[in-house]
C-alpha cells in the first residue's frame, strides 16, 4: 500500500502511529516499510545528517534482503544490486594451498541478484534518499533521552522534546538506549578472539580477480586465518588474531602494512582506508519487546554477532520489516489481547531467528578458531580429503560462515 500523501495515518487522539529511534540501515528499513504500509512515522536519530560514517562494516547484502527492500521501497533493492558487486567465484586455502574453487554464472540482467557486496555508507545512503522519497521525517541531532509505555502507547522524550506513540521501533544500535528505558539486558557468550579488520581500495594496475578468498593457516601470516571479499570500489580483509596477538601492533599502518603485503597480489597498491580491531560479542536482547507490549527491539539493538555469515544488517532489515508488519496488523486490531498477541508473535519469531543467527555464527567461529583439539583434527583431516572430494572441499569453504538454512529472515550464510 503506498503512503498517503499527506504522511499518513495519525490515530483520532493524535498519537502517532511509530516513532523509530536510529536512522542506522535497521531504523531507516523501519520507516521505509511503516510508509509503505500508509503509516506516519518520525525518526530520532542521535547523530546530525552529515555524520562520517567509517568503512565498509555490513557490505554483503543478501538477495533476500534485496528483494525485502524492494518490496518496501520499489526500486531500492535493484539501486543497490547496481552499486554493488557480485563476484565472479571463491576459492579456499589451507596453507597456501588451494584446496576449493568454484566460478559463479554472471547474475543475469534486470534480475535481483542472490547477493550484492557494497560499502555500508552506499546502502546507507540508498535508504536515506528512498525515506526522504517517501517523505519520512527524520529529526536529526535528536537522541532519544527517556521513553515510557503504557498498555495505550509510549511517551517518547528527545532533545528537549516529547512525542506520544502508540508504537516504538528500538534500532539505536549496540547502546540502544531504548533497551535500557524497557530494562532489558543483551546476554550470550563473548569470545576472547580480535579480529584486524582493514578495507584497501582498488589497484587498477594490479587488479584482482572480483573473489571471496579464505586462507586458513595462511603460511605469510604466522598461520593465522585471513578473508578477502571484494566489495565496490576495494577489499576488505580480516586477519583472525590470536589470543595473544598485539593488537596495538598489528592495526598501527606499519603493522598492517607487514601482514597486508603477504596477502594481496605482489605489486598491488597498499591503499588502506580503513583499519578497525574487533572482538565480536554473541548476544541477543532477553525479550524483544516491553511489558506493555508498545516497544519493539530490532536490528543491534536487539542482538550482536560475529559477522561472518553476515548475519548482522541482513537479519536487522528482516526485523525492522517484522516490526512494521506487527506494528501495521497490531493498529488495527481492536481488542488489547489480540494486539498483544501479534506483537508477541512477531518479537518471539525474530528473536528465535536471531538466537539461530547467534549459534549459527558461533559455530562459523568455533570453526575458525579451532582451539577444541577435535575441531583442529577434523579440519586438518578434511583439508587433506578436499584434494579428492569436492564434497569436502565445498564444507571447507563453506564452514567459516556457519549453517545456511534456517528460518525465514535469518540470512542464509554465504560469503
Ligand atoms: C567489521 C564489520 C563487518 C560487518 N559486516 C557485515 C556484513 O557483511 N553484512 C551484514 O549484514 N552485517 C555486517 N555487519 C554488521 C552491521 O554493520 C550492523 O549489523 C548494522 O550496521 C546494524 O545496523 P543498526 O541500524 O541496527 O545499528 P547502527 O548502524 O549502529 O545504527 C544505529 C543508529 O542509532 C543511532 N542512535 C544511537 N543511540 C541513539 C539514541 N539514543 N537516539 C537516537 N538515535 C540513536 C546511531 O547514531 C545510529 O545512527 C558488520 C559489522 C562490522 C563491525
């Protein structure tokens, strides 16, 4: 349904429909899908509108979440698809060794793609130009300071301001201060392992060939693990540390420079525009939702994972157009019970999908890490088969990324 033209649906009282607070890919997914469901909605967003935004973070988009895109804002899933890269095959290492290879039929024309790589701050910028199409009102340099719900709506403070809302969309990210006002605490492991994660632009003199490359063990690296996945415009390249690895060292521009140069193409330029060190938490948010059952949480906000499998902005954007569904189906429902009982439908199905994405991920890093004896002797076994078995070569590639199928929404992992 398209928005009405004059911003859509406000209740008899005067309430808004939705306030969203995060104009991040998740809040601004949000919007998007309450407007294309004929809602108002206003977004809080913490940050002024021309804030730098750092990196490549979430470049791998999944084809599911192209086409959800698409069906929120048409033309949007395609707009992304044509900024990004598909590449044309990935190849797996060990050692130094190839041990798997597979080349991809180019994506064919006019069709979404089954996934597109490009930088964060492009598919950012994609949606903030599709919201201010569909004349979202996006307040910025207003965070949301406080909010209270009550079984009629929630009462939003910001900036100086007050909002009332019959629903709020929580996507203020990892700090989410929506999540602490609705008294709910993120749990789930915190593994130990850092990651140096840098992007390094395009070499036109020494190109690459456009592939996801995984090294396990790489021999110029002090057998740490490394992945390469092309994006457009450059690569990003994750170095697995080890435990004791310095990371100070490794991530200073001499550090990156000494374990970068053994793993790009000799001659290739040493371009790196962004380096970053991580240790990815594994956490999802206890409840998805308020007692009163007016706040939904979506997006980091609700849930943190390691993002290989890229799990992370893919299964946010599933969330944030869930919530727009609950919100629209809950505002239209009379009786309280059964208001209450979509939007527990809705916070207990995304966050069954993200406590999959959660293990699912974890596994992917179990794997990768391989500090259990059992998982070492089982790589070590199938690196040696993969020379014969194409079957075993496919489960080395494709481990490091974690289970694929799963659960609507959840992002099916695949670099
Ligand atoms: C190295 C790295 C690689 C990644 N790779 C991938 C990948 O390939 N694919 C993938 O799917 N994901 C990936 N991710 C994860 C992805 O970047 C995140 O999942 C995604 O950005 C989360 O979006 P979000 O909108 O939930 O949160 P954010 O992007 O953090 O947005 C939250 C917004 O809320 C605003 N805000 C904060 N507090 C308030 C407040 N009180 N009031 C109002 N506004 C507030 C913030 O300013 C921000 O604009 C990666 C992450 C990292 C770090």
């Amino acid at each position: 349904m398209p928005p009405r033209s004059g911003g859509g649906t406000v209740s008899a009282d005067g309430d808004l429909p939705a306030v969203v607070a995060g104009a991040g890919p998740v809040g601004l997914a949000a919007a998007l899908a309450l407007r294309r469901l004929g809602h108002e909605v206003i977004v809080l967003e913490a940050e002024p509108r021309e804030r730098p935004r750092a990196g490549s973070r979430a470049i791998y988009v999944h084809g599911a979440t192209l086409r959800l895109l698409e069906g929120v804002s048409p033309g949007l899933g395609h707009a992304m698809a044509e900024r990004g890269v598909v590449w044309s095959g990935k190849r797996t290492f060990w050692k130094g060794r190839q041990i798997y290879g597979r080349h991809y039929a180019p994506p064919a024309p006019g069709r979404l793609p089954h996934f597109t790589s490009l930088p964060q701050v492009v598919s950012d910028r994609l949606l903030l130009d599709a919201c201010e199409a569909m004349r979202v009102q996006i307040a910025w340099s207003t965070p949301l300071r406080s909010l209270t719900a009550d079984r009629d709506g929630v009462t939003v403070l910001g900036a100086g301001r007050e909002w009332r809302a019959r629903y709020v969309v929580g996507a203020d990210g990892a700090r989410s201060a929506v999540r602490q006002a609705i008294g709910v605490s993120l749990s789930g492991p915190r593994p130990r392992n850092a990651y140096v994660v840098v992007d390094v632009a395009d070499d036109p003199s020494h190109p690459l060939p456009c592939e996801r490359v995984f090294h396990y063990l790489h021999p110029g690296v002090g057998h740490r693990n490394v992945l390469l996945v092309p994006f457009a415009g450059g690569w990003r390249v994750d170095l697995q540390c080890r435990v004791d690895d310095d990371l100070d060292h490794l991530a200073t521009p001499d550090g990156v420079r000494s374990w970068l140069v053994e793993v790009l193409l000799p001659g290739h330029s040493l371009d790196v525009t962004w380096v970053s060190t991580y240790r990815f938490l594994q956490v999802v948010a206890e409840r998805f939702t308020d007692e009163h059952r007016r706040v939904l949480l979506a997006g980091e906000a609700a849930h943190l994972f390691a993002p290989f499998g890229a799990r992370g902005m893919n299964s946010g954007i599933a969330d944030a157009v869930a919530a727009a569904r609950a919100i629209h189906l809950a505002l239209q429902e009379g009786d309280p019970q059964s208001r209450r009982r979509v939007i527990d439908g809705l916070s207990g199905d995304r966050r069954a999908s993200a406590l999959y994405n959660r293990d699912a991920a974890g596994k992917a890093l179990r794997h990768m890490q391989a500090s259990d004896p059992w998982i070492r002797v089982t790589r070590a076994v199938a690196a040696r088969l993969a020379r014969r078995s194409c079957r075993v070569g496919a489960w080395m590639d494709s481990a490091p990324y974690g289970p694929r199928r799963g659960r609507v929404g959840m992002t099916s992992a695949k670099y």
